[in-house]
C-alpha cells in the first residue's frame, strides 16, 4: 500500500480490482479547503481514462508486476509475437497492449514485458532504439528557413523530424520517452 502523495506517472496501481496506470499527477492545493490529488488514470484492460481524486492520506493499493526479458519475433495484423529468452515460451499481443512502442519494435529486439496476474500489461522499452530512416527528402544546404529540420520515415513506420543532414539509408538514435531525433548511430 501507498499513499496518494507517493504516486508518480507509470505507477500501476489496483483500485476496486481494477488495474490503473496512472498516466498524470498533480498534487493541488486550493485556497481553502485540504489539498487533493488530481490523477488521470488509464484501465491496463480496457485502454479507458479516467480522471480520479484522492486525498493526500488516502492509501492504495500497488500492483504487484513481474517482469520478463522477451524478443520480438514478428507481428501479423494487430498481434506482435514475443518469445521468452529464458524457457521460449511464445506469447502474442495485441498492439492496444503496446500502444506507442509498436514505433519502435525491431525483428530481433530484446524488450521487457510486464505482467500482472499472468497477464501482460504493459513493456518497458530501452530509453534509446536505432533505427533505419527508409525515406526522407535530400537536404538542401542552406535551406534553414524550415528550422533545420525535415520529416523522415523509419523502418518502424514512425515518422519523426530530423536534422538536415539525414538522408536514406542512414540508422538514427530516437529517444523512446519522447519521439525525437537524438544523433546519428
């Protein structure tokens, strides 16, 4: 158990048996009055919001996660196969289990998943992938009215803005906590 004040973006938490991540926090304290803390909360099953408010005393309960060390394999429509490295046990999600990482799975990439009960809810990407830019137009030098920067395409699908300099074929470092370029690998 923890109290509202311990909550932070990430924490996964279970209210009336249900598994909430909690995706922003914020700790207010109006004029008069107790302070409170606001939370918006997303439901790890149904992939619903919500916001919620609790007292700052209030205790909840943590969820209890396991992790595991899983390597992509490949995905087919809307299911991404992961095998386990340690006994190769093969399990599929769903990309409402991935969300914004399906941007950044390589053939071959080692990931954690997270599980709760048994059930995958969640994974824990590395903080930097590289990957291949497949397109992007050729930079023209001198050309910095646009910022110095044009769209590229990623062998992942994902689309980002990279410095001129960038042309096909070229792998880039991408910060997966927020989307952006950060060097040439």
């Amino acid at each position: 158990m923890i109290t509202s004040n311990e909550l932070r973006p990430g924490t996964k938490i279970v209210l009336e048996g249900t598994l909430y991540q909690v995706l922003e926090y914020q700790h207010h304290k109006p004029g008069k009055g107790g302070a409170m803390v606001r939370t918006k909360l997303r439901n790890l099953k149904t992939g619903a919001t919500i916001d919620r408010t609790f007292r700052p005393e209030e205790k909840i309960a943590l969820a209890q996660i396991e992790e595991k060390r899983m390597q992509y394999l490949y995905h087919q429509d809307d299911e991404y196969h992961f095998m386990d490295i340690s006994n190769y046990e093969q399990i599929s999600l769903s990309r409402h289990h991935l969300d914004e990482a399906v941007n950044y799975l390589k053939e071959g990439e080692v990931i954690t998943i997270q599980f709760h009960e048994g059930e995958p809810v969640g994974v824990v990407l590395p903080i930097f992938v590289e990957l291949k830019v497949i397109q992007t137009e050729p930079g023209v030098r001198g050309d910095t009215a646009s910022g110095g920067s044009k769209p590229a395409t990623l062998e992942t699908g994902l689309i980002l803005q990279v410095p001129l300099f960038v042309n096909e074929g070229e792998v880039v470092r991408v910060d997966t906590r927020t989307g952006t370029y950060v060097e040439r690998a």
